[in-house]
C-alpha cells in the first residue's frame, strides 16, 4: 500500500473517532481522539498477543506512518497559523511581557529542572543517559501544546481571568518555538560531546542559532504577514482569501525551513497579523467576526487536523520500542518530575515579577496542571537519531503525553473550579 492508503485509512479513523466521541464519549477532541485511539492500540496489542488472529500487515501499514516528519513537515504550521489567527492580538498585547517570560524564562528553568531530575533518575536505576541527552529530554518534554491548551482553555474562557486565559495562550503559542530552540542546541552538544568539540566553538555556534532562528522567524514572520494582509485587503471574496491564506502558510513554512530559521515562529507571527487586520476591518460587527468565512474555515481545518494528529498520538503505542522494566518503572517518577519542572519554571515568575501581579501560587498549580503536552513532544522525540538511549526518551515521551492529554486534560475543570479566583 501506498502513502495514499495509508492518508484514507487515517482520514477514516479520523472520522469514525471523531463521531463515537461527539456521540457518545463527548470529551474534548482531542482528548477523547486520543483515547479511542489509545483503546484501539491496546485492543489490537492484546489481541495480537492473546489470540490467533494476525494484525501483521495493518500493523506494518500503520506503524510505516513517519510521525515526526508528519507533524513537523506537513501539520504542524496549519495548526499554528489556526490557532494563532483564532486569537485577539488586543489581549496578548496587554500581557505581552509576561508571556515573554513565559515562553523564555520559564521554559530554560523548566527544561534544567527536568534535564537535571531525569539525569538523576537514570542513574539511581542504572539506565545508561548522558547529562546532555537528558537534557535533550528536558527540551523537547518542556513546551505546552498549543493544541491541546487552546482546546481545552476554549471551553473554560468566561469561568477564568482574561489575564489568565491570555497567558496561557500566549505561552503555548510562543514556548514552542523557544523549545524546539532549546532541543536544537542541546541535541547539536550531545552530538558535539561525542565528537569531543570545545566549548567555546560550541558556545558561538549556540549564539549564532539562538540569533538566527529566533529573531529571523519573527522577522520572516512579520515580513510575510504584512505581504499576506496586503494583497488580502485587495480581494473581497472569502474563497480567494482562504487560498490564498492556505498558500501564504504552506510557502511561508518551506521558506522558513529554506532560510534555516524558526518555522514556528514564523507562522505564529503571520496568523496573528492576519487575524489582526481582520478583527480591526471587522471592530464594529462581533457578529461578523465569528460568521467571517476565514475564520470558520480556519476553525474546521484546526478540528481536522486536531483529530488526525491525534489519531496518530494513540496509534503510535504500537510502534514503542523499548522493553526495558526499568523504563517501566521510571514513568510515574517521570510524570511527576516532569510536573514538578513545569511548576518549578513558574513560581519564581509568579511569585516575584510584576508581569504576574495578581497571580499567586494557586494559579501556578493550575497553569501546572493545564499546560499540557502534546503531538509536538512526541514529534520532536521521533526526530531523534536511533540509539538505546533514545529509545528510552521516546518511551518516556509517549507515557507524559498521554498521562497529560488523558489525566490532565479530563481533570483540568476540577482544578480551575477549585481556584476560580484567577
């Protein structure tokens, strides 16, 4: 079978969960995707074991699907250019410097906890992991899915403070970037350990990515998104304007990828930009706003891919490698390292600067608790090179994921009724 059955057969899937959750499970897409997915995984593991019957070919057939370069390549700039357009850039101006820390400050300290914690962890089980690895862990496990956040949050936005709500946004929009950052540089000193490179050569060359790729996907961002609204406000019907919004995301994300700087961030900025103009042409008319065709088309293809991300999420169980007790074991040490790093990136921001005045450590456990992970996790652990010790991070990644989407993401309306001050 060829890459187009396997795109029926997961556009299938995605219509077949995406019904039994709407009718009968009504959870949250993607967390009830997930877990139908999940379900299925299991079932089909179980029976594969404890039967005759022989999953051989459907199993091949799914587990061919390259998960990394799936999302990274092919969903990952939709996704963030829907859900950035989705947002009024009015209110992430007003909390523009917390965000910043947040997506900066926060997630260095996160991911040095975390590294730190997992390092240790792997020693206290023997399990062989080289600080940097962990810290290539510490990376990749430490941003907030923009796509799980966003759908969650949706549903919680008149019961929390628009401070809150802006933060949490923000945050998940802008940390990805800052992340795959992060995992860049720490996975170039894994590979520079191994080859012995001095320090200082390096340190230039973090420089020099930290340069490159931040402030060129912001000014590619800004560059295209200025280019987009311009010929947007030429053209009056919304069918046009959505190819061409369709052609500005898919060409403005090969350029970034061409140019060797933050494709994230690069979309991130233009959706924004985008919804920008829109929101201010339309200012006078709410209505025309929610109705605007854009913006529905921009909401559907955000649920279709929501669904088909996730389907994949659930079905990646049947392609984990390891079999080792010891990982095993280390899971629920993990969740909890992992949960720990995210509040231990937080506090310090909450408690002391005053982007955060107002927000005390309640709204730290919460942001905790809702920043979840995601699809982008796990993509960037099935970019990893092949090795023992990757085995184990993806592994460990997978369980995170779904501990967060699954745990979280059903309990997330206990705790912000728990602490409905923020």
């Amino acid at each position: 079978m060829g890459p187009f059955d396997v795109l029926t057969i997961l556009l299938t899937l995605s219509g077949i969960f995406s019904y039994l959750n709407d009718r009968y499970i009504k959870m949250p897409i993607t967390i009830g995707v997930t877990f139908i997915g999940l379900v299925m995984s299991l079932a089909i593991l179980i029976l594969q074991h404890f039967t005759a019957v022989d999953f051989g070919p459907a199993l091949k057939l799914l587990t061919q699907i390259d998960f990394g370069r799936t999302v990274f390549y092919a969903l990952l700039g939709f996704l963030l250019f829907a859900g950035s357009l989705s947002i009024d850039v009015k209110e992430l101006k007003k909390e523009r410097w917390g965000i910043l820390l947040l997506s900066t400050v926060s997630i260095l300290i996160t991911t040095f906890l975390v590294g730190t914690l997992i390092f240790w962890l792997f020693k206290l089980m023997q399990v062989e992991l080289s600080y940097s690895m962990a810290m290539v862990f510490g990376a990749l496990i430490s941003p907030t899915d923009p796509v799980v956040v966003l759908g969650v949050l949706r549903r919680k936005k008149d019961d929390v403070s628009e401070k809150f709500y802006s933060l949490m946004v923000g945050e998940s929009l802008f940390n990805d970037a800052m992340s795959i950052l992060i995992f860049t540089i720490a996975l170039g000193i894994a590979e520079f350990d191994k080859k012995s490179v001095e320090t200082m050569e390096t340190f230039h060359m973090t420089v020099e990515v930290l340069v490159q790729h931040v402030f060129g996907g912001i000014a590619l961002g800004m560059a295209l998104g200025i280019i987009g609204v311009y010929f947007l406000r030429k053209v009056e019907r919304a069918h046009v304007q959505i190819l061409m919004t369709l052609g500005l995301v898919a060409s403005g994300y090969d350029l970034s990828q061409l140019l060797d700087v933050s494709s994230p961030l690069a979309v991130v900025i233009m959706g924004l930009i985008v919804g920008y103009y829109f929101r201010k042409s339309l200012e006078h008319d709410e209505e025309k706003i929610a109705d605007h065709l854009l913006f529905s088309f921009w909401e559907i293809i955000d649920e279709f891919l929501n669904s088909f991300l996730f389907i994949m999420v659930g079905i990646e169980i049947l392609s984990l490698p390891t079999d080792s007790w010891k990982v095993f074991l280390m899971t629920p040490f993990t969740i909890v390292i992992v949960l720990f790093g995210r509040f231990g990136g937080l506090y310090p921001l909450l408690k002391f600067l005053p982007p955060f005045k107002g927000l005390g450590v309640d709204s730290g456990k919460v942001m905790t608790w809702a920043g979840m992970r995601g699809g982008i996790s796990l993509a960037l652990a099935l970019l990893l090179p092949s090795g023992e010790q990757v085995t184990h991070i993806l592994f460990l990644t997978y369980n995170v994921v779904v501990f967060s989407i699954l745990v979280q993401g059903l309990s997330i309306n206990r705790f912000m009724n728990k602490y409905h001050r923020l």
